[in-house]
C-alpha cells in the first residue's frame, strides 16, 4: 500500500489528458514534489505552475520518454532538485503510431517500420528504461509505487484489430508490467497498470462518437486518476477507467476463438447489393 503525501512523484506524457489529471491528483492528495514529463515543455509548465502550492513543489521537464539518456537525465535532476529520491514513477506517456484520431493503418497490412519503432520505444521501453533508474532504490527502501499505463486494448485487441501498433505494444506494456507485479509486489512496492478505455486526450482527439459509444463511452482522465490513487492505497493492480472492463475482458477470453471469429466476420467484405 502506497500513500504520496510527502513523496516525490514523476509523471510522463503528464501535459494532457490522463497524466495532467494524475498530476492534479498527486497534488490534491499531497505530494511534495511533482515532476511534470513531456515532449512539449511549453504546456508542462502550463502544469507544473498549476500544481504548484505551499505543500507541493512542481518541476516540469522537457523529456523523450522512449529515449533512455533523456529518461535518465530527468531523473537525475528530479531527485538533485527535489533532494529525495522517486518514490512514485508514472510511466505514462503513450503514442498510437497513426495519425490524431486514427482507427486504421490507412489500409496497409502493417505500418511503416518507423512508426512501430517509435510505439515500441515510447509505449513499451520507456517503462523497462524507468524501471532500471527507480525500482532498485524503491526495493532498497522498501517504499514505493511504479506504474504503467497500458490500454484496455492491452486486454484484448480491438473489434476492428486497428490500429495494430498501437494494441500489440500496449498488450507488451501490460505483458512488462505484469512480470514486475508478480516479481515484485510482497518487496514493499505497489505495481499498478494503468488500463483504460477512451479518455478525452489529444491520442483519442476526433475519434468517431459511434465507435466510442459501442465500447463503453467516455469517462474523464480525472476519474481514472481517482481510480489510481484508490488503487495505490489498495494494492489493487489494475486501474480501470469503465466498471465493466474486467468483466467483458474475461468474457471475450472465455470463449477466445469465438471472440477472435466475431469480430473477424465484423470485418469481412462487404456482399454487392444485387
């Protein structure tokens, strides 16, 4: 059981969306210091200076995630400027490998070798690159909290299989996450992943209303980082955005093959009109 109040907490992708809203929620529940990642600077120190307050200190950094030296050289000036080491680490920053508001690879059987790299990198290795610079630190203390945000289509793929990129590196991200819950949970340190369906974001940004309301509809990126500090405080691994999403995650596995032949004959040609 993990509780911020008084920690330092690092937070990635933390610009928008779902990470901005974890930020406000670490501040909200006390932290001492937040560290505000994202490519984009200009809107993490729109951030930073919004969490800001006489209990909390914000830091807000330019920084690739998927890149381990900038991932490195954060950290290292967080815990110099901050003079306490992380003791959360929100592995948060995530890209879909298409273009904004894309549900398809525009027809190709599989993207472009530069677009799955950069999924891999950002969804995937930067949780692996975090974890070597935090968790021996966390272990050592025996006082911490890692987490990944992964999707629920890190669950089960998508009806429609697309956007390929994006589903099979989330499912790698929760797949990582997974092996540090069961290596290193009873170690003093809570491992969470971070499964949500569609939160308003710039990723999810112009996304149809009718895909979106087949899977569940929206739900705020303040609900889900609620649901994480619950989580944190709980032990409880999974952080869902959708009540039902465990529920309809296990259904679809229970019956795998029918699941998969489902959503196959969803996508088959459609006949001619005679």
């Amino acid at each position: 059981m993990f509780d911020v109040a008084g920690k330092v907490a690092v937070v990635t992708g933390a610009a928008g969306g779902i990470g901005r809203a974890i930020c406000v929620a670490f501040s909200q529940a006390g932290a001492a210091g937040i560290a505000v990642l994202d490519i984009n600077l200009a809107e993490a120190n729109a951030v930073a200076a919004s969490i800001k307050s006489n209990r909390t200190k914000s830091l807000a950094i330019c920084c690739d995630a998927g890149d381990e030296e900038s991932l490195g050289a954060a950290v290292r000036r967080i815990e110099a400027d901050f003079g306490a080491p992380v003791a959360c680490f929100v592995a948060n920053a995530g890209i879909t490998g298409t273009s904004e508001g894309s549900l398809n690879d525009g027809g190709k059987i599989a993207a472009e070798n530069a677009a799955w790299d950069a999924c891999w990198r950002i969804n995937v290795m930067q949780a692996v690159y975090a974890s070597r610079l935090v968790l021996p630190g966390m272990l050592t203390r025996k006082d911490g909290a890692f987490v990944v945000t992964s999707s629920a289509a890190g669950l089960f793929t998508f009806p429609n299989g697309e956007p390929a990129t994006y589903i099979a590196t989330k499912h790698a991200a929760r797949c990582w996450t997974d092996s540090l819950r069961v290596r290193y949970q009873e170690h003093g340190v809570g491992i969470h992943c971070i499964c949500p369906k569609f939160v308003p974001s710039g990723m999810t940004k112009g996304l149809p209303e009718k895909f979106v309301s087949s899977m569940g509809g929206w739900v705020s990126a303040e609900v889900v980082a609620q649901e994480l500090l619950h989580c944190m405080q709980s032990g409880r691994y999974l952080v869902l955005s959708h009540a039902d999403t465990l529920a309809n995650t296990q259904q679809a596995w229970e019956d795998f093959e029918g699941t998969l032949g489902k959503y196959a004959r969803m996508n088959a040609p459609k006949k001619a009109k005679l």
